[in-house]
C-alpha cells in the first residue's frame, strides 16, 4: 500500500490552523477513529502519526481496504505552507472560475510567489479575475494550504461523502479530498 487520503482546507491561510488541528484531532479521538497517542505509523519526517482506530470503518466506503495491521496507517497533520496534488498522473490543468480558460500553465508557475507566502491569491492572465489559489477550477483534487490531514494508505478505503462535511464544518471551510498514489 503506497497511497495517501488527504483532506486539505480551500483557502491558502486558513486562520488559528494550529489549534484547528488540535480540535480535529479531538474530534477524530472522540469518534475512534484514531488513537490518541502520537506513535511511528506516519510516512514523513519523524515518521509520527495518529493510528488508525476501530471507528475509521464508520466513515469509509470500503472499510476492508483499511491499512489495518500495516506499519504505515496513521494520520500526519501538516502545520506548513503546502502543496497537495496527486503524485502520479497530475495533469496541471486549471481553469478561470470566471472566463473558464485554461490558465494551469501560469498558475503553476505562481506558485513560487505563493509557496513562501508572498501572496495567497493569483490573477488569471485572461480575464485578471484575482481570487484565492485555491478558487480556481482544477481538472483533478488538489489543495494549497497551510493545513493538510495526510491519512496514509486510506486511499482505497475511500472517505463517506457525509465525513467529508462534517470535517469541513469542524474546519468550518470547504476542503479538498485529494486522493494520491505513491
């Protein structure tokens, strides 16, 4: 199992993230659907991560896809300014939410302004309409934010569209599912 289930706010800087995350973190205690305690079942870094706990099979469509067992399963909160896009097959195409033009070359190409967090928006070279990141159109789920919940070999279990919400409400913005396959 090589994938990643990661569920990122639509907005570049989302307010108070840090302690958003810590909330979630309760919240997804609370329902079991990790463990409490920070152990090594993350992919990245200091390999880190919330387990996955009984309650994950509630909010899943195919619970026996579950990464039970595995050594790599656990959730991984990133607290940083980052980029979430499917890791094999990412198209790079992106739209204008306002003239409908395809602007994912230049897009792309900002966001070496936006990585280091000189700006969060961009500006289509089309029409100029100028909106978050993340409020243009993508071809495929992606996600530009300072806050990403990395759920390691969820992808095949598949996330419940009414999790999906309810996340988004405990963050109170919409979110992004981005599915990636390592």
């Amino acid at each position: 199992m090589n994938s990643q289930s990661i569920i990122v706010p639509k907005i570049s800087t989302l307010p108070v993230h840090e302690p958003r995350a810590r909330a979630i973190v309760r919240w997804l205690v609370r329902k079991n659907i990790i463990k409490e305690e920070l152990t090594t079942c993350g992919r990245t870094g200091n390999r880190m991560g919330y387990a996955l706990a009984d309650g994950a099979r509630a909010v899943v469509l195919h619970p026996e896809a579950l990464p039970f067992g595995e050594p790599i399963n656990g959730l991984e909160i990133i607290t940083k300014r980052c980029i979430y896009t499917p890791a094999k097959g990412f198209l790079e195409e992106a739209g204008c939410a306002e003239c409908r033009k395809e602007v994912g070359e230049a897009l792309f190409e900002s966001l070496e302004e936006w990585m280091p967090g000189r700006t969060d928006n961009f500006t289509c070279p089309e029409c100029g309409h100028e909106d978050d990141i993340n409020g243009f159109l993508f071809l495929q789920e992606c996600g530009f934010s300072n806050l990403g919940f990395i759920f390691n070999n969820w992808a095949e279990a598949g996330f419940k569209q009414s999790f999906i919400d309810e996340f988004a409400d405990w963050l109170d913005q919409p979110v992004s599912w981005v599915k990636v396959e390592l």
